[in-house]
C-alpha cells in the first residue's frame, strides 16, 4: 500500500485497469480449467462405463457357450458315440447327434458351428468346421474342462463370415465302466466375434475415441473402428494388457490416452485410445472466441477509459500549477484565486483551497503584527539577561583567588589551608572542564583531592586504601559518578562514630569486559528496613528518589539512574550492609576505553 500511495494517479488507474484484466483473464483460465476437467471426467466414466459393459457382455456370453458346452460334453449319447468303435453305429448315431447340436446352437446367436471331435476317429458337425478344428487338438491344455478360447481363424465364406472366435472343450467319460474319467474327446464351438461382445455399437463420434476387443495374439475381435475383425495391432503400441494400465502413446501422428483392461476369460484385452486433440477441440474454440471478445471489449472500453483520466488529472495537473506558484511566489501571489471546471470533488477542492488562502492571508497580517510585539519583549529579555551576566562572577576570578589563599597559607606556613585549597580548586575546575564522560584515572585524581578535604575536616579519622589495576584505570566513566558515593561513606559510615575507620576503593574488569568498581567502609552501617527500603528504590528504573529522602538515598538513587540511562537496565549499583560492621557498595559499568571514546 505504501509503493501505490507514493504513484501518481494515472499510474494507479492504470494499474487497476490491469488488474481488472488480469482478473478477467483469471477467470475465464480457470472457467476453462474447470470444463476441461468436467470434460476429461465426463469421458472417462463413459469409456468405463463402455468398457465395463464390454467386459460383462464377454463374461456373459462365454459363460452361456460354457453352459451350452457342459450340457452337450455330458450328453449320454454323445459319450457312448465317442467311445462306439463300431462305424456303423456310429453312423446310426450322427443322426441324433447332428439333431442335438444343431437345437443347442438355436440357444445362442452367433453360433457358427460346433463341432464333436472323438478320439476313435469319429467327428460330428454342423456346417463343416471339422477340417478347420482337428488340427488344434493336438495344441490344447489337456486338463481344460471349462470353455477355453483357442484362438480366432479365418473362414472365408464358409459361414458368411470372415473371421469365427474357437471355444474348446476336453470331453470326459462319465459312464461306469473301464473308460470312466478319461478324456474321449473334444468339443468346439465356433461363434462370431460380435456375438462375443454383444451385437451393440458402441460408438464414440464426438471424441473419436476407439474401443478395441483384442485376443491374447492382440486380433482385433470387435471395434468401433474401421479396422477389420481379425487385425493385429502394432507392436509399437506396447499393449502390456495390465488391467487400468494408462499411457500416452504415438500412433499415425497422432497422440493418444491408452488405456487396457484385462480380460482373463479369454486372455484378452479391452483397449480404449483417446486422442488428446480432439478431446477438448470444442472447448478451445469456445476459449478462443472468449478472448477474442474480450480484446474486442477492451479495444473499445479504451477510449472512455482514457477520456475519463484525462478528466480526472487535468484539473488536478492545473490545481498543482497553481499551488507550486504559490508556494514559490511573493505575497503577491497568494492575493490570486484557482477557478477549476471539472468533477464535483475537484471543484470543492478548489474552493476549499482559496478559502485557505482567504485565511493565510489573514493570518499573515496577524503574523507580522504578532511578530512586531515579540520582537519588542525579546529586546527587553536581552536587556535584562545581559545585565544578569554582567552580575555574575567570572570562574578566572575564583581560581585566582583560591590560587591567592593557597599562596598566603604558604607564607604562613598553614599547610592544612593550604592542602585545603588546593584541592578544592582543582575539585571546582575538574567539576566544570572538559567531557562528561572521563577515564577512571581522572576521577580518581578529583577523589584523592575530595578525601584530602574530608581527611583534615575529620582530622585523620579514617584511612584510605586504593587498589586499582591498569586495565581498570583506562576504562572510560561518567564524569563525577564516584564522589557522591565516597561523600556518603565518609558523613554517613565515620561521621556517626568516634572510631577510626577505613575506606577502601578497589577497581577491576572481569572477562566480559564490564567494570567493576567497589567503595567499602568499615563505619556504622545501615539498619536492615533502611538497607532493604534502599535496594527498593535503587531496584526501580529510572526513578528518582523522593525529596524526603535523606542524601545518602538521593546520592545512590542519582547515580545508580545515570549508569542505567547510560549502559542499560542490566547495569548499576548493588549495596550490602551490616548493621555496626559497614557498608560495601558495588558500580557495574560497561567498558569504556579511551579508544572506544
């Protein structure tokens, strides 16, 4: 949102004209996507529901000519026919026999011919497929009881059709006898390749997707194709016969969905071929004119897109010329008005505008007499600040006069006057020179100076011990931090006491590179709901102390809330105390060399 606010507005309306387009295009893409699948799906299930029905018309049918088989291998006399050795009965027995299954062939249609083949040499037909059978015998299972699909043969004209599906069957004799269970024979049954599948047609002209009933030798035994019963497929097609076993193959240049169902009565194969062209071809006409509208739309939406911009930027265009005069001009130009004639919004923008102006012209009158007054009472505070500074004593002054003091306890030989002033001098001059922020050293020098002071007030009543290492002395602190907390262990740890006491000042960098400075006095210490009320305020961040608090409090609490704003929350002060023993107070700071300075 921030990139589009810093645009211009044409650059805005632009982008949602694109945007608009973007989202009809979406649409009609993903429109397109939805019917494309509603499409592909809508095909798929017919092609398996075709396939299914295809697959239950074979199943069907096998199992009738299974049926019819069964009841004529088990038939008493077509048994005692294929064990007769004698020719002439036999011959007495073709008749009834010949009558048998030809009323056996009228329980199914496409029916060719069926044909009792006898291992004693004896044969009975219908319409003289014996020729064409006898010399699969030899090739069969010996052990298939049930129809077993032999194979397709060309006929030529014997049965009005070309090609005949061959169904075999082992003859076994069932009489009691020597000969009981053992095999005598077999029955063939030989039907048309429709009458397999089911005389429907199962045509598909819309997509032109082929169905295919192919044999375990890939022989076309139906189709909804031109191609002739009885063709084999080509190799390349790569028929593996796995059941929904899916891909995409190439055929006379064309690509194609293949997809095989197997069939395990006959060891066959139920093929479906969809070319993937013609699948969606109406469907990518009815896109094509889709977009060909909507360019046509767009080719005519552009003329009042564009006059509506142009009406929308060229008040504002002259609006923005009008306030960048004004804004670079003399006063003269904010006496000028804007009239605009455009759109309701632009024109009360206008309006709006000169009464703005109407408005700054008054307020600058205003202004200037306003200015006129302020400038008089400034000149008298001038007046009256330079007369304070005039009153004030120059720093130079109190220096020398100090330096005078010293001089004068010299020649008198008062060394403590001596001592005194010169320390307080240089306390007074390191307090009001140079940075805010100074190294350990330095700080120490003006501590030494201060424990001078106190040292002759309270007339040696206590020692001082100082152990600082180098690395310590070098670290950078703020400027003054340390003698408020020396002044509160001398008035407050040896001033309430006539005991000698002793004041120890130790510093040390530990191996995170933080400061560690520690003032201990062995004086009176500090009751335990004071040192506990004291932890509290120094626990609190940022917080000065209150007013009634006695100067210890307000010393701690001051310099405790500098290290914070200065180094952060994690550092400060830390106090311990016993009531009678003394107090030890504890500075962590961040290292601060002269380097980092």
């Amino acid at each position: 949102m921030a990139f589009l606010r810093k645009l211009s507005i044409r650059s805005q309306l632009l982008i949602l004209a694109g945007s608009s387009i973007a989202v009809i295009l979406i649409i009609i893409l993903h429109t397109y996507s939805m019917m494309s699948g509603m499409i592909t799906r809508n095909h798929e299930e017919y092609v398996r529901q075709t396939v299914t029905e295809i697959h239950k018309n074979v199943i069907s049918n096998k199992d009738v000519v299974n049926r019819l088989m069964q009841n004529i291998s088990y038939n008493e006399e077509v048994q005692s026919f294929l064990v007769e050795q004698n020719p002439l009965r036999r011959y007495e027995m073709f008749k009834k026999l010949s009558q048998l299954i030809t009323n056996q062939k009228e329980l199914k249609d496409g029916v060719l011919d069926i044909v009792i083949s006898g291992n004693n040499g004896g044969w009975v037909d219908i319409n003289g497929g014996n020729p064409y059978v006898a010399p699969m015998i030899s090739k069969l299972p010996k052990t298939k009881f049930n129809a077993y699909y032999v194979g397709m043969q060309t006929f030529g004209s014997s049965y009005g059709s070309a090609e005949g599906l061959i169904f075999a069957t082992s003859i076994t004799y069932m009489q009691p006898g020597e000969l009981f269970n053992t095999n005598v024979g077999t029955l063939f049954f030989i039907i048309r390749p429709k009458a397999l599948a089911g005389e429907e047609e199962y045509a598909m002209k819309n997509t032109s997707t082929q169905i295919y009933l192919l044999d375990r030798d890939h022989k076309i035994i139906t189709s909804n194709t031109p191609n002739q019963i009885g063709t084999a497929l080509p190799k390349e097609l790569n028929i593996s016969g796995k059941s929904n076993d899916q891909q995409t193959v190439q055929w006379k240049n064309k690509s194609y969905i293949m997809q095989a169902d197997s069939l395990p009565d006959i060891d066959g194969v139920i093929l479906s071929m969809a070319p993937k062209d013609e699948l969606l071809r109406d469907l990518r006409k009815i896109r094509e004119v889709e977009l060909t509208i909507l360019a046509i739309c767009l080719l005519l939406l552009a003329v009042p897109f564009t006059f509506i911009i142009n009406n929308i930027l060229r008040p504002l265009k002259k609006m923005m010329f009008f306030m960048t005069n004004v804004k670079r001009g003399t006063l003269f130009e904010f006496q000028k008005r804007i009239s605009l004639h455009g759109y309701l919004e632009i024109n009360v923008l206008a309006t709006q505008f000169n009464q703005m102006l109407d408005e700054i012209e008054q307020l600058t009158q205003r202004l200037l007499e306003a200015n006129s007054r302020i400038y008089g009472s400034e000149l008298e505070k001038k007046k009256a600040e330079l007369a304070f500074l005039r009153s004030q004593i120059n720093p130079h002054f109190l220096y020398n006069t100090l330096e005078a003091i010293t001089g004068i306890a010299v020649v008198e030989k008062q060394t403590k006057i001596k001592t005194m002033t010169r320390s307080l001098s240089n306390i007074f001059r390191y307090s009001i020179k140079g940075a805010d922020v100074v190294q350990l050293r330095d700080e120490i020098r003006m501590i030494e100076s201060f424990i001078q002071i106190q040292q002759i007030r309270f007339a040696e009543r206590f020692s001082v011990e100082y152990d600082f290492s180098e690395e310590a002395m070098d670290c950078r602190i703020p400027k003054m931090i340390l003698q408020p907390l020396v002044e509160n262990a001398i008035y407050h740890g040896f001033e309430p006491t006539l005991k000698v006491g002793k004041l120890s000042l130790r510093a040390s960098v530990d191996e995170e590179n933080a400061l560690h400075i520690v003032i201990e006095d062995d004086g009176v210490g500090i009751e335990a709901g004071r040192l506990a009320h004291i932890r509290s305020m120094l626990s609190e961040e940022s917080t000065a102390p209150a007013a009634d608090e006695n100067v210890k409090s307000i010393g701690l609490g001051n310099v405790n809330n500098r290290i914070k704003l200065i180094y952060g929350n994690e550092y400060g002060i830390q106090i311990d105390s016993v009531e009678g023993r003394g107090t030890k107070v504890q500075l962590k700071l961040a290292e601060r060399k002269e380097q980092d300075a």
